[in-house]
C-alpha cells in the first residue's frame, strides 16, 4: 500500500535523483562551468597573442635601428662660363731703370784769332745710368668670361640626411608601441643582434 509520500511527484522525482535537485539544474551549472573555462581559455589565448605581437613589434623596432640606409656615391658634371666684370684699382711706385748710351755727333764753332770762327766736328758717346720713380694711381676696368669645366665627386650618407631621422623615428614609434601593447606584462625582451647574454 503506497503511502502518501508515494503518491506526490515532486518528492518521488527528489527521492530518485537522490540530491533532491532537478536534473535542469544540474545542466545549468555544467553550461555555465564550461562557459567560465571557455572564457579563461579565450582571454589566455588573446593575452598570449598579445605578447606575440608585442615581442614582434620590439624585433621589428630592432631591426629598424639595425638599418643601414648606406651611401650614394655619384659626380657633378660642371661645365659652365662665368663671366667676370670688374675694376681693379693700382696705386704703387715703378722703379725704371735706365741704362743707355747716348752718341754725340755735333759741330762746335770756334772762335779762332786771325782765321776767325771755325767749325770743329765733335764725336764722343755720353753713358746713361740712373733709376726713375714713376708712380702710378689708376683703376682699370676688367672684363672677361672664364670657361669652367670640373668632375665633383659627393659621397652623400644617408643616415645623415632626413631619411635617418625618418628612420630614427620609426624605430621609435615601434619602440613606443611596443611598450603599449605590453604594458601589463612589461616590454618583451628584444633579440641580441651579437647573439651574447648582456650582464646584469
């Protein structure tokens, strides 16, 4: 003979399962543990991801700074004519000096008592030696076309020109951005390009 405890449906289903739980119940509790490990799962994954792309970027900021943008190595042709238009003043002192023979050939007139005036011929060479000081104080115009032609070899560092400071810019930036995207964990570590342990 069956009891009345027997007879009420919410009691007997208790009794079976013997927690005194509804199976649903159980059900929500295991949707919503494997809903938590998911999500655990999935933050791990992103913050894993997270590292991966801020070690990347500090290599590539590494790499960055290793760039070497090199020479350019070329020659300036120049033929050209400069024309020249000026004035060149001089004040300065010439010393000349002269050096000469002077021949005398000439005719003296005597006076000769009795015979009266006579002409005598007369011949002799007279030397010339001094110096003359001649000053001078003039402006001469000048005027003239030079002709140019040169071969001008450049060596031009690039590193020194505003590609550096593009560069030095960039390596920057990655180095900012990495430091961003690693802010929690702190800044990966990036590669030894000489493959040696720094000391501590």
């Amino acid at each position: 003979m069956n009891s009345i405890e027997d007879t009420q449906p919410g009691k007997k289903a208790a009794r079976q399962t013997g927690m005194g739980r509804p199976p649903d119940y159980w059900l929500l509790w295991l949707v919503v543990l494997g809903s938590l490990a998911l999500n655990i799962w999935l933050i791990n994954t992103l913050l894993n991801v997270r590292r991966q792309v801020a070690q990347a970027v500090a290599d590539a900021a590494v790499g960055v700074g290793q760039i070497k943008l090199g020479t350019v190595d070329y020659t300036v042709h120049v033929d050209d004519s400069i024309p020249v238009s000026s004035t060149i003043p001089i004040s300065d002192t010439l010393i000349v000096p002269v050096r000469q023979t002077i021949a005398v050939n000439s005719t003296v007139i005597v006076k000769v008592p009795i015979l009266g005036d006579q002409a005598l011929p007369f011949s002799t060479r007279i030397p010339v030696n001094f110096d003359v000081s001649v000053p001078i104080s003039e402006t001469f115009p000048l005027s003239l076309t030079v002709p140019i032609k040169l071969e001008i070899p450049v060596s031009l560092a690039l590193d020194e020109t505003p590609l550096g400071g593009l560069k030095a810019d960039a390596k920057s930036y990655l180095e900012n951005l990495a430091e961003e995207i690693g802010a929690t964990g702190g800044l990966p570590a990036a590669p030894n390009p000489t493959g040696t342990t720094k000391p501590e």
